[in-house]
C-alpha cells in the first residue's frame, strides 16, 4: 500500500487527458469524491505508490473509465509542475499526460457521474475543475 495522500497538504496527482481522434474526454466528478464535487475534469489520481507512471496510467484509466491497455494508442508525458490551490489550501504536484485510445467506449465507475466527448474550444462551455481548461492546451501540443 503507498501512501495516504487525502489529508495532505501537498500531494502529487496524474492529470490524465483521453484522446479519441480531435475529440476530448472530460468526465463529471459525483458528490462521493473527495475534492471538486460534480465539476467537469479528466482522469485524474494520487501518484500514492511506486509503481511505474505510465503503469498507473493504466491502472486509472481502466478504474475511472473502463480503458484496457489494448485500447491505449499512445502515451505522451507533457508538463510537471505545482499549482496551490487557495480555495482547498493544496499544493497539486500536476503530471501532466495526452493519451490517445482507438475509441470512444467508456464505462464509469463511482467516481463520476456522466462523461462527454468534445472538442477542446468547447471547454470554456463546462463547470471545471480549477486549471482544467489551461492544462488541456498545455497537452494538446502533445500531438
């Protein structure tokens, strides 16, 4: 088991954006979560063990949204770096990813409540979670 990040005040997390031809994934966050109840986000999660970053990707994308590895295109690592959070009093230590899947199949689990594939200028029209919209033109140079 690694290590509990939930009551930490810095905290290192995958931003994890999914990619199907020019189309983004972007998925609304239930009120069971622990942070930015029902705003619209990515796949996101602690880096909390040693696995592998890409590994975890993986995992997540297969927790959060039913994504097999088979189905995985590809995987660019985009940018690191630290946003403080002054409404929650966090530090996000953001891993910025740009993954492409073959389709457009997703299956939630409990951690969101509705998801939609849009194009990247039609961010602006969703309730995101703080720097969503910013870090999805960082990745989008990923191509």
């Amino acid at each position: 088991m690694g290590k509990d990040y939930t009551n930490e005040k810095v905290a290192p997390v995958l931003i994890v954006f999914v990619r199907c031809g020019d189309k983004h994934l972007i998925l609304k966050r239930g009120d069971k979560v622990l942070a930015y109840k029902n705003l619209w986000s990515s796949v996101a999660g602690f880096i909390d063990d040693d696995k592998d970053l890409e590994d975890k990707i993986v995992e997540e994308l297969s927790e959060e949204i039913g994504v097999t590895k088979e189905r995985i295109k590809s995987v660019k690592k985009g940018e690191v770096y630290t946003f403080q959070d002054k409404e929650s009093d966090r530090d996000w230590v953001r891993h910025l990813y740009l993954v492409e899947v073959a389709d457009e199949e997703v299956v939630l689990d409990w951690e969101h409540t509705d998801y939609v594939w849009i194009s990247p200028n039609e961010i602006k029209d969703y309730e995101t979670t703080p720097r969503l919209e910013e870090d999805l033109k960082k990745v989008m140079v990923l191509n």
